[in-house]
C-alpha cells in the first residue's frame, strides 16, 4: 500500500509539472463558464456539456492511456527491473495517470457551474453528469493502456485502434443500430436493442443523462427503448451497473496483460 | 549465484533462446558476447524478469524465478537505452527509486561524486546529455550495493574521461566480490573487466570458460580475433 501511494505521488507530481493536464482542466472550465453565459443557465447548459462531454472524455482518455506506455516504455521496463511485483507497478501506474485527468474535468466543469448557482439549483443532474465524465476517463484510460499493452511495438496499429474504437463508439454506433432497426424492423427488436447499448459505455452515459433530464426527444431509438425496458429509476440503476462493469473488465484485462508481458 | 537449466524463448515465430544451460557463480566477472540478435538482451531480461522464458528454469541465489520479485533486491540493473520521464529531475527520481526498493542507498554519494553528477542534481532529466543519463543508470544501479550487477552496453555513450571512471568503479565492485554480468561489443573493454566469456550464437551457448583458455584455444593474443574466429568457424 505504501508503495502503491508512492507510485501514484510520483505520477501526479511529473503530470502536474506537464502542465497539460492543468490547460485540458482549463478547457472544460472555458468551455463550461462560456456555455453558462451564453446559454442561459439551467439544464439546457449541462446537456451540451454532456454532449462535448461523451464526444471528448473518450478519445482524450484513450490518447493520454495509450501514449503514456508509449512514452514511458523505457522508464517502465527500469522499474519492473526494481524489486517490486507487476500488479502494484500497474495499478500504481494506472491509478496515478487516470485520477488527475478526471479531477481536471471535474475541477474545471464544476467551478464554472458553481459561481453560476447551477450547482446548487439543479445537484443532482449536475453531480451526475460530473460523475459520467470521471467514470468515462477512468473506463478509457484503461482501455487505452490495454491498446498499449496489446500493440506493444507498434504505434501506429496502436493508434489506429484507438480513433477506430473512439469513431465507432462515439459518432457510428448509434447509426449502426438504427440502421438494423431499420433493416430487421418486421423482428422483435427491444433486446438486441438493449443488449447493443450494454454494449458502448458511451451510449449507456448518453442514456443516463437523458433519463435525468427525461428529455424523450433527445434520447434517440436506444434511450426511449431503454426507458420503456426498464423505466427511469431502474434504467438509471441498470446502466450505473454496466458502467461499473465496463470499468471492471478493461482495468482487470489491462493488468493480466502487464502480468503476462515480455518487456 | 545465476542459475540457467534448458532456457527456451520466441518471440513470434522467433526462437531467440533455443535451449540455455549456464551456471555463474558469486563473484565471478563474466562478459556477454555474440553478433546483434544473438539473445544476448533476452537472457539479461529473462533473468532479470522482464522476460517469461517459454520453459526451463532460472536461480538466482537458490530463488527460482515465477513471477517472484523479490529476489531482485539483490540485483542491480543497468539499461542499453536510457530514458527517464522527462520533467522529473535527477534527484527526484534517485528519491523515486529509493523508496520504490525500500532501501537506504550505500554509495549514493561517492557515486555521484565519481561520476560528478553532483551539478546535474537539480536538472530534469529532459536537458540532461545521453552520457549524463547513462551516468545516472549507473548511479542507479549500483548506489544500493547489490550483489550481482548486470550492465548492457554500460559505455556506449560515454566520453572516455567517463568511461574510465566507469571502468575504474566496475573493478572496485569486482574486488569487493560482487557478481558482475557486462555484455559488449567493445572487446578492449571486456579485457579489462571481465575473467570469463560468455559467446552466444544464434540463441545457444558456443562457448562458456575463462578468458585465458578462449585465447588459447584460439591461438590468439586479443579477445577480438578470438571471437571473431569462433564466428568465423561456426558459419563455416
């Protein structure tokens, strides 16, 4: 444990120095502060955060995930060579890069939305789309270290991966299952429907932040099939659940993979 | 005490070790020698464990390697590449490793004094020059005593006034009993520091025994033309 403190201090000491976590902090402050100023306050304000929110978090996450084992390969491999085991190295590594990016977001969104008032007019929505955000950054970070791990020596398949995964959850998905909706539309559709979405962590946060603000005209095919599922309060509860799941799954493959490697 | 039974690896389809018997013992100063992509790295790794051989086993001091760690409290490693975070300075990453190996340094000090590090200190390792940095693997890799020290192409970026230093501390540690594994392309330099030789070909021991006895069997006077007839003999 002292040693897993020891690794994550010294992560978020080289990362604060780089400064770029603070100016990606600093974005989301912007970006916020402006939203609030020229889009009026209430919740119209935190539903276009949410959106730049589940288009951005993804593919800075994964980026930041992926180039930091790109980078610090060397640095890595000196460290395996210390008398310390694999798994508090990972989790040390995994934990000190991941928390200071989804305290940027938070930080910086929850600032603006504080000395607006909207913080305490509307809690709820707010805490909960600050939350998707960090559980987001954390969901791709460790996805980003798997693509890592997994294309070890070669970055430019590693990369690639990474926007393929980023265009096609974030920008396609929807659109794909629409569009086998619409091609299977004489079938029984709703559990596809519902077992595809389980499917994008992104698409489970967009629903969520809809089911909360309860806006059917937003929430596109998979939403509205979802509420109708499961209704608000249970819908809210089984996506939460799936998100804890995709956390699980990447950060625990992320970790058997650093275990196994050949450095 | 480093001991290697029937050691296979492949990366791929590449079978880089293809069945490795060796036995060093404490105290002894053995070099590494063999053409690039002999397996020279990937037996350093794999004891080290970096790298999970396919089979066959590895001591290090009665401890057989599965994934242990701690054994490695005895080990000190030098990099072929180094590369550090760049925006740490220097003694934020020997305050790093120290408590990383929850150790108290021996010879933090006469190092740095050896090695005169002593204005880099306050530097991060970003501005610092490929021989300082190589310097710096150096520091840390012997500062906490260790008894068996592995240096991978220890003096490729170092000016000679450097080297020498280097040189001068290797011999020190070998006078002190430590176990010392160096791999090089430079044979000059393996004359000065090791007593025995290690030629890997190809993923497989050619020969393992003292230095003197290589020249001798090779009826030659330099390391160099011995090795370089061996090389010569086993393409033949």
């Amino acid at each position: 444990m002292k040693l897993l403190t020891h690794i994550v201090q010294n992560e978020w000491k080289t990362l604060i120095r780089g400064k770029w976590v603070i100016g990606y902090g600093l974005i989301f402050l912007l970006l916020t502060d402006t939203l609030l100023r020229f889009g009026g306050g209430g919740p119209e304000v935190l539903l276009s955060l949410s959106n730049v929110m589940l288009l951005f978090i993804p593919l800075v996450g994964m980026i930041y995930g992926i180039l930091y084992i790109y980078q610090s390969r060397e640095f890595v491999e000196l460290l395996l060579t210390q008398p310390i085991n694999r798994k508090t190295l990972y989790w040390g590594l995994y934990c000190g890069i991941s928390t200071p990016l989804m305290a940027a977001f938070i930080l910086g969104a929850s600032l603006p939305l504080g000395w607006h008032g909207i913080l305490m007019i509307d809690p709820s929505a707010s805490i909960m789309v600050l939350a998707l955000g960090g559980v987001l950054t954390l969901i791709f970070v460790a996805l980003g270290f798997v693509l890592g791990l997994a294309f070890y020596d070669d970055r430019i398949k590693g990369f690639g991966f990474t926007i393929v995964i980023w265009l096609f959850m974030a920008i396609l998905y929807d659109g794909l299952i629409l569009m086998a909706i619409f091609m299977f539309g004489d079938y029984p559709l709703e559990r596809f429907v519902i077992g595809a979405t389980m499917l994008n962590p992104i698409d489970l946060a967009r629903i969520m932040v809809m089911l909360e603000f309860d806006i059917s005209a937003l929430m596109g095919y998979t939403g509205a099939v979802f509420r109708r599922f499961f209704g608000t309060a249970a819908g809210l509860f089984t996506a939460s659940g799936m998100l804890a799941v995709w956390l699980a799954v990447p950060t625990w493959i992320g970790l058997r993979v650093f275990k196994k490697k050949d450095f | 005490m480093i001991q290697i039974e029937q050691l296979v690896k492949s990366f791929g389809n590449n079978k880089v070790l293809k069945g490795m018997d060796l036995e060093i013992p404490s105290g002894q100063a053995t070099g590494i020698v063999g053409p690039n992509g002999s397996g020279k790295t990937t037996l350093i790794k794999s004891i080290l464990g970096l790298v999970r051989p396919d089979s066959g086993t590895i001591r290090v001091n009665d401890v057989k390697l599965n994934g242990t760690w701690l054994y490695r409290q005895n080990i000190g490693y030098m990099p072929q590449v180094a590369r550090y975070p760049e925006n740490m300075k220097v003694f934020e990453l020997f305050d790093f490793i120290k408590g990383l190996r929850d150790q108290e340094p021996v010879f933090e000090r006469e190092l740095i004094e050896q090695f005169q590090l002593g204005p880099e200190l306050e530097k991060s390792l970003r501005v610092l020059s490929g021989g300082n940095r190589q310097k710096v693997g150096a520091t840390l890799a012997m500062m906490f005593d260790p008894a068996i020290l592995f240096f991978d192409e220890p003096t490729a970026g170092l000016d000679p006034r450097s080297s020498f230093k280097f040189k001068e501390r290797v011999k020190e540690e070998k006078r002190r009993g430590k176990t010392v594994v160096i791999t090089s392309h430079i044979m000059s330099e393996l004359e000065q520091l090791v007593d025995y030789v290690i030629f890997i070909l190809d993923g497989k021991i050619r020969y393992y025994g003292s230095m003197e006895n290589l020249l001798e069997e090779n009826k030659e006077q330099r390391l160099e033309g011995a090795i370089a007839r061996m090389m010569e003999k086993s393409e033949s």
